[in-house]
C-alpha cells in the first residue's frame, strides 16, 4: 500500500506533495531536516493536510508527477477540497 500525501507549511505559506508507505513517518523526516537538500528543509512546521490511499506504488508516483507537473498552489487547494479529483486523474490514465 502507497499514499500520495500532501503537506502545508505555514511559515512559507507552500504545499508539497510526495508519495510514501507511511506518511506520518515522512512527515516527521520532512520536519526534521532529515532530507538535507529537500524543498523542506526551509520549514519545520509541515502538517499533512491530505492522504490518498493508492493500491500500487505507480499510482501514487502518477498523482504526486501530475499535481507537480499542475506548479499550482490553487489546484493543490481544490484537490483538498474535493479528494475525488485524483479519482478523477488515475481514470483517465494512459496504461
């Protein structure tokens, strides 16, 4: 089991999204600097915002590619607000 999740920073007002089998723990790992030239570094304030259980680790991967590909912050805003939107993408994916 994968989760595509997405995180918030206050303090720089961003979101990142990744993908991982176990969020809280990567949560913790963003909060703690553990990835040294990550984009989260810049913060410790990170907290998941959203979760989105996927059956296999490509769908997840395809999610987090396809909201980064978006380089959009008000996207990112309307998927929280409407989860059923990444349904919505891995449905239309190309096999």
């Amino acid at each position: 089991m994968h989760y595509l999740y997405i995180i918030y920073s206050g303090a720089l007002d961003k979101y990142y999204t990744g993908e991982s089998i176990n969020p809280l723990v990567r949560l913790e790992q963003h909060n703690s600097h553990y990835f040294k030239k990550g984009f989260t570094n810049a913060a410790n304030d990170w907290e998941i915002v959203l979760t989105k259980k996927c059956n296999f680790k490509t769908d997840a991967i395809y999610l987090e590619k396809f909201i980064k590909r978006m380089k959009s912050s008000k996207f990112i805003k309307k998927i929280i607000l409407n989860p059923e939107i990444l349904e919505d993408i891995l449905s239309k994916k190309q096999l």
